[in-house]
C-alpha cells in the first residue's frame, strides 16, 4: 500500500534548505499540516488549492493537541487525501513525530518519514560554529532544555553533560536558560566554558550572542534573545570568531535548472 501521510521535516528556517522531496511533496498534498516553526515562506510552496492547517504552538499554547492531530491526519487519509505532516527541524529530532507515526501505524495507515535538517547542525552552521573540530570536540550531545534542570525526575543525565569533553547543544532551553547554567556549573563543568545562543537561526532575522556558561543567562537576557532559538556548549564556539560567515554573506543568485 503506498503511503498517504507524510512526515516531513521543514528544516531550520532557511526556505532553500528544504529538501527536494520535502519540496515535491508539498507540491502533491491534498492537506498540510504545519508547526509554528515552519516559516510562511515553505508553507507558501504547498499548491494552492490544497488544506492548509496550523497545528503547532505559540506562547505555550497548542492549536491542536497532539491526540487530534493524529486523528486529523488518519481522517484524511482514510478520505483518499494526501497529507503532508510539516514539522521545523526534522520530525525526529525532539518533533514528536516517533509519535505520530505510532499513531498512523496503530491505524494501519502507510507513511512516509522525510527527514530535513535540524537546527541543530543547521542553526550551528550558519552562527559559524562547527559541532565537531579537531582537538576541540570529537562528539556531540543534543538534549532537551524544556525539563527542569532540578527536577527529580529529568530524563536528562546533567552531570554527564557536565563532564563531556564534546559539544553539547540545548533545544527549547530558553526559558530553563539561568538555571541550567547554574545546575552544569554546580556538576562540574568549567563557569568560563564558552557558549553561544542562536536565535532564528538561517532566516534573516538570525540573532547571535556568546559568553561563557557563567554569563550567558545574562547576556542573552541583556540582548533581549528568546525563543525560538539554541544553546551551544563548548569549545567550538570560540571558532565563530574567525569563521562566522552569515552575518556578513553577499547574496548569490542560483539559476534553476542546467
């Protein structure tokens, strides 16, 4: 049986980093679903007469929740309709989409998973600021910013994170920023560890702000930096001082087809 939903990964921002057959795709769907990190620009690249539903969250609050997404999307595909599930980043990747692809499999409806690049290479990328460098990091940790740093019950090992000689990135950590500084530091990690909070990252309104582990709560808080944005941890972020490239682009048009 050949697939009737997909799950497609929309990418950082950044309209020209959509993939090829997240691109075809949208340009196939009879219903599309898409989050609140999705930017207008992709959206718009769905065909015109197609559905188009906002179904993430703004300010904390949810436009659908979970459980109705997924019985939107079985719905429509139950009708004979195309439906396209458009997530920022790729749906893997703290998206909820191992979710909703249990869900579309409990219902015996086929899909597809469409990976897209995640804002965490994506975003690091365009801040100048490689996850891996050698004699810098040789790994890389993503975790949640979104628990309780404190929390008893945190699925998040912060005393490894702590210790790690890699680079490790936070998502959705802006609003648990001051104390999951506070709560590295206090397991062991350096207070002068460098960090860099990038927001918006690939879209032109990209925002940059670095300091250490000790002061970033600060210094984000002074820049005014929120939310969406991610949090890079280590010793590669003193490499964006001499390889930052976004900020200062000049912009290069590319021809479509040969």
């Amino acid at each position: 049986m050949s697939a009737r939903v997909f799950l497609v990964g929309a990418g950082p921002g950044d309209p020209s980093l959509l993939t090829l057959r997240a691109a075809e795709l949208l340009r196939r769907a009879d219903s599309v679903l898409y989050d609140a990190l999705v930017s207008p620009e992709i959206v718009a690249r769905a065909r015109p007469s197609s559905e188009k539903i906002f179904a993430g969250k703004r300010r904390g609050r949810a436009a659908m929740q979970q459980d109705d997404i997924a019985r939107l999307m079985i719905r429509r595909a139950r009708a004979g309709k195309i439906v396209v599930r458009l997530k920022g980043g790729d749906p893997f990747i703290f998206g909820r989409g191992g979710e909703e692809a249990l869900a579309l499999a409990q219902a015996g409806i086929a899909f597809e998973i469409v990976p897209g690049i995640s804002s965490v290479i994506g975003a690091a990328a365009y801040a100048g600021i490689p996850l891996t460098h050698r004699g810098a990091s040789s790994s890389f940790h993503v975790l949640t910013g979104h628990e309780d740093p404190d929390s008893a019950h945190t699925l998040v090992d912060w005393s490894l994170a702590a210790r790690s000689r890699g680079t490790v990135v936070l998502l959705m950590a802006m609003a648990e920023l001051a104390r999951i500084t506070r709560r590295l530091i206090s397991d062991g990690a350096p207070p002068d560890r460098p960090v860099a909070v990038i927001q918006n990252g690939t879209s032109a309104g990209q925002r940059v702000v670095t300091g250490t582990l000790a002061s970033i709560a600060n210094d984000a808080e002074l820049a005014c930096i929120g939310s969406p944005a991610i949090v890079v941890i280590g010793e590669v972020v003193r490499l964006r001082e001499r390889i930052a490239w976004f900020e200062d682009r000049v912009p290069v048009a590319v021809a479509s087809g040969a």
